[in-house]
C-alpha cells in the first residue's frame, strides 16, 4: 500500500473507534429535572447527534415533561422510544416536542431513537 491508502486506512480506523466512543463510551454529566410549579418535573433534552443532557434524574411519583428540542433533520432521530414508559413519539425537526409520563417505580430506564442508536436514560429515585 502507498502513503495515500494508508493515510485512507487509517482515517476510517479512526473513525470508526470515534463513534463508538461517542455512542457508548462518553460519560456525560446527567442532569437533574427541575421541579417547575405545580409538581411538573420539566427539562428539555437537545436532539443533536445524540441526546443531551443523556442521563435525567427524576422523582417518582411525579409526573415528568421531557421537552425534545431536535435541532438536526438526520432521519435518526426522528423517533423517541420510552420502552419502559409506552412511548413512542415522532419528532418533527426542529421543533420542541413534548413527552409526559410519570414513574411510579424506581430505576434506570432508557430512552432511545427508534432503531436503538443514541441512547439517553432516565434515573428515578
Ligand atoms: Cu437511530
């Protein structure tokens, strides 16, 4: 091989491990749902490339407004599954949709797009 596949080889390498990286490796920061008035644990989660915040703590028993704000058109992410909750809810680009629910057991639970990729998780204590 020559420098320039090479250089092609070892770029795809990289890629590829940057993704999984991305996907399953990266530790974000989970962020706590804010009690707005009226009991309603409200916060917004940023559809871009995956989820953010990707780890919400909430409290059981009261019922809980996930704000998807999808900021990208990839067909990816134009699903949210809440397979623990019952939902599945279509996300227009570009628009704020909302998905309520309330836990009533403790635990983790994830949340992904509709074929499973980005992934995001919702802790109930
Ligand atoms: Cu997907």
């Amino acid at each position: 091989m020559d420098g320039t596949q090479w250089l092609v080889l070892f770029a795809g390498v990289a890629a590829i491990g940057w993704v999984n990286w991305y996907f399953f490796l990266a530790r974000r920061p989970s962020f706590k749902a804010a009690s707005a008035a009226g009991g309603v644990q409200e916060i917004v989660v940023t559809v871009h490339g995956g989820y953010s915040p990707s780890t919400i703590q909430v409290s059981k028993g009261k019922p809980v407004r996930l704000i998807f704000d999808r900021q990208e058109e990839s067909g990816c992410s134009e699903e949210v599954v809440l397979g623990s909750f019952g939902i599945r809810k279509f996300l227009p680009a570009f628009e704020k949709t909302a998905v309520e629910f309330t836990p009533s057991q403790s635990g983790s639970f994830e949340f992904t797009c509709g074929m499973s990729m980005p992934r995001g998780k919702i802790v109930v204590e």
